[in-house]
C-alpha cells in the first residue's frame, strides 16, 4: 500500500500532460498553428480518455473478487472523486481558452 503523503506516478503523469496541454491550448488560441483542428482534438482527448483511464484504474485494482481492504477501496473512490472535479475544472479551461461556449451546440 502507498504512504498517504506520496503523490502516484500516474497523478504526476497526469498533472505534467495537464500543464502540456494548457500550453499547447494557448499556442492554438494565439494562432500558432493556423487555425487548425489541433485545439478540438486535444480537447476531445481530454474529454474522453480521463473517464475511460478512471474505468481502467479501478477495474485493474479492484477486480472482481479482489481481497484487498475496504479502506483502500475507499481511498481509491476519494482520489477519483477529487480527479473528476479537477478534471471537469481542467474541461471548463481548456475550452474557455479555445473559445468554445455552451450556446455553440
């Protein structure tokens, strides 16, 4: 089992692509890449993919019938409830930057 104070490697990963990718967003909104479809792909992998790591993340550490405690299950649904909202935050940015609103769809 982890320490508590120890941040995974997958939470560094993801914070690092995290900054990447706000990076990239205002290089795309600056125009650095021609008005080219770059900002909606990025977007929509940050939109899909997360979710779908969150599935696979639980399902390997928990498999049916696992024999592991309570606790760390329990621990593992609180990480991933403070990843939603970061990541839903992290949704809210990356489309505020590419100028995208809600009234567009």
């Amino acid at each position: 089992m982890m320490p508590k104070n120890e941040w995974p490697t997958t939470f560094k990963v993801s914070a690092g692509l995290g900054m990447v990718s706000l990076f990239i967003a205002l290089l795309i909104k600056a125009d650095y890449f021609c008005k080219s479809p770059w900002g909606y792909i990025l977007l929509g992998l940050w939109t899909l993919v997360p979710p779908l790591w969150f599935l696979y993340e639980f399902q390997s550490e928990f498999p049916r019938g696992h024999k592991k405690p309570q606790e760390e299950v329990d621990r593992l649904k609180h990480l991933h409830d403070l990843s939603r909202n970061i990541w839903v935050a992290f949704i809210i940015v990356l489309a505020a930057i590419m100028g995208i609103k809600l009234d567009d769809f």
